[in-house]
C-alpha cells in the first residue's frame, strides 16, 4: 500500500496503525505542507512508523494546476501543455526544458525527503475529452508526449528522485474525469496500440507506474485498467511491455464501486502490485489494509527494485539549472 495522511503530523492513531501495516510508501498532498522543517518532520515521522528505511515518499508535482509544493517553497512552475508548445517550435528547446524542469523538481522534492514524482503524465488527450487531462499533457500526438515524458524521467531520476509514469495505458480519451465517474472508451484496439500506447512503450523500462480508472471496452468491458487482468497482461505487461512496479490511481477516486476493501481486493486480484489511498481517512485506510497482503513474489521484487534505485545524484548546482530553465521559459 501507498498510503496519505490527515494533516501536517502524524496523529497518534496514524502512527500506530503504519507500525502496525507496514505501508510500502507513503503520499503527500498541499493539505500536510506549510514549510520546510515541518515538511522534513513529517516525512521523517513517516518514514520512522516502518522502520526508519528510505521509503518512498510521493508527491504530484507536475507544474501548472497539479503541484502540491508552491510558493515560497517552491517556485510555479508551467504546465506540461506550455512545455509541449516550446517543443513543436523547436524540439531540442522543448525537450532540454522538460529535463530542466524536472531536474528542478528535484531539487524541491530531495530536500524535503520527498523521493517519488507521480510524472511524466504520458496521456495523449483528444478532442472532446474530459479536462481532467487537458493541459497536463505536453501534447495532443504521442511523439510529442512520449519525448516529452522521457526527458522529464530522465531529470527527475538525475536528481535522485524516481518518475511514475501515468495513467497507464492511456486516460487522454476519457470523456468522463475518474475523479467523480468511470470514463468508457470505446476506441479500437487498433488505434489504442497507435495513439494512446506508445508513450508508455517507449518508457516501458521506467520501474514505476500508475493505472488509469478507465475502461477500454474493446478489450475488457467489464472492468476499468486499474482492477483489470484482461488489460493489465495484455496490454501493460503484454503489448506495452511494462514490468515495473503498477500502482493504482487513487482506490478512493468514485470511478470504482463497491466498498473501499472490495475496491482494494480487486486491484490486487486484477494483478496491480500496489493499491494507492489518498485521503488520509483512518475508516477508509483500515478498510484498505484489510485486504491488502504484504507484497511477496513479483512485486516484492519490483518494489525492492524502485528502493534500490534510490540515491544516486548528478552533482550538479541548483542556480545553473535554474538560471537555463528560467532562459528557455521565458522564450515559451
């Protein structure tokens, strides 16, 4: 389990029952941060409940209306869209900028004890699509986004902290917002292996992922991505290739039914690794951990592969990269 907290410390009811569930990671969201030492504290306190070891930390920050950390911690930073348009004006540029940005990213994350980004969001929207993507992706052509999501990988992981790729294998088509009701697709498999796939197979090899609340009725009707084995060994193990470490979108977002521990079960029968809980609420994250095992076998491994990928830093400095960053924004 991925699991959040209520508020900027933990309680004494949150501490207990990590010590007692032994969480694989932990989530941040803009209700538990106010500033940096308390930022540290809580992460440090989270990372106390399962034995001191160095686990992940996540967060959504990906510039423009998704980013958790803002001022004065961190600066605004642009949305993906705005980073895709410098890209199609020149293409170097564009993707020097994407590096740029995430390296910067983490730079805010690490020193906070933050070590997991939820980006790339690798999503190619269409016309008519519900905003929930919109301009969080850095294009509408899965070039475009699948370029561009390698380079943010690729600045996040030279920082020292480790991309999820998302929402795997494609939430661009949705016409419905997962957040509040199951979007359906109805998109040939054949246009999905074209349009929506490909900026996942082409960082197939990255060791995290997120699964889409979304159903793909031409290849399971029946069940969205995120609790679908049909979908999750065709196509994300399958076609997509992906043999990383699959956590769920948030099990609490209203696109699933049934109850939060039935919502749980089937994401791991579906064969997700990991199942993610958001919100902090004690009843819901209980009910969760109720039917969650221990990770054993396939995702244990997996996930001993994203902590031993842990720690490696680039060396270089803050100012010279932000400085460049600040340069090439100003020309988007």
């Amino acid at each position: 389990m991925i699991l959040g907290c209520s508020g900027l410390a933990l309680t004494a009811d949150e501490k207990a029952f990590y010590r007692d569930e032994q969480p694989w990671g932990f989530i941040v969201f803009a209700r538990n941060l106010k500033e940096p030492a308390q930022i540290c504290d809580l992460v440090a306190e989270m990372r106390d409940t399962v034995g001191g070891r160095n686990a992940p930390v996540l967060i959504d920050q990906e510039g423009g209306r998704v980013q958790r950390i803002r001022e004065p911690i961190a600066p605004r930073y642009p949305s993906g869209a705005v980073l895709g348009e410098l890209y199609r004006r020149d293409r170097d540029l564009g993707l020097r900028a994407a590096w740029l940005m995430s390296r910067l990213h983490a730079f805010d994350l690490l020193r906070l004890g933050i070590n997991v980004d939820c980006l790339p969001v690798l999503d190619v929207p269409v016309e008519g699509a519900s905003n929930v993507i919109g301009d969080r992706a850095y294009g509408n052509d899965p070039e475009t986004v699948g370029a561009m999501g390698e380079a943010a990988a690729a600045g996040l992981k030279s920082g020292g902290v480790l991309p999820v790729m998302k929402h795997i294998p494609g939430h661009g088509r949705g016409m419905a917002d997962s957040h509040h009701e199951l979007p359906v697709v109805t998109t040939p498999v054949a246009e999905l292996q074209s349009h929506d796939f490909p900026p996942f197979r082409r960082l197939r090899n990255e060791l995290m992922a997120m699964s889409a609340h979304v159903v793909y009725s031409a290849i399971d009707p029946d069940y969205p991505a995120s609790t679908s084995r049909k979908v999750i060994d065709e196509i994300i193990r399958g076609s997509i290739g992906f043999d990383g470490l699959l956590m769920s979108d948030d099990v609490s977002m209203n696109a699933l039914k049934g109850s939060l521990g039935e919502r749980a079960a089937a994401i791991v029968a579906g064969g997700g690794d990991v199942v993610l809980h958001c919100n902090g609420v004690m009843d819901e994250m209980r009910a969760v951990a109720a039917e969650v095992p221990l990770l054993t076998g396939k995702a244990r491994a997996r996930a001993d592969a994203v902590e031993a990928a842990f720690g490696a830093v680039d060396g270089l400095q803050e100012i010279a990269i932000r400085d460049e960053f600040d340069g090439l924004r100003a020309t988007a």
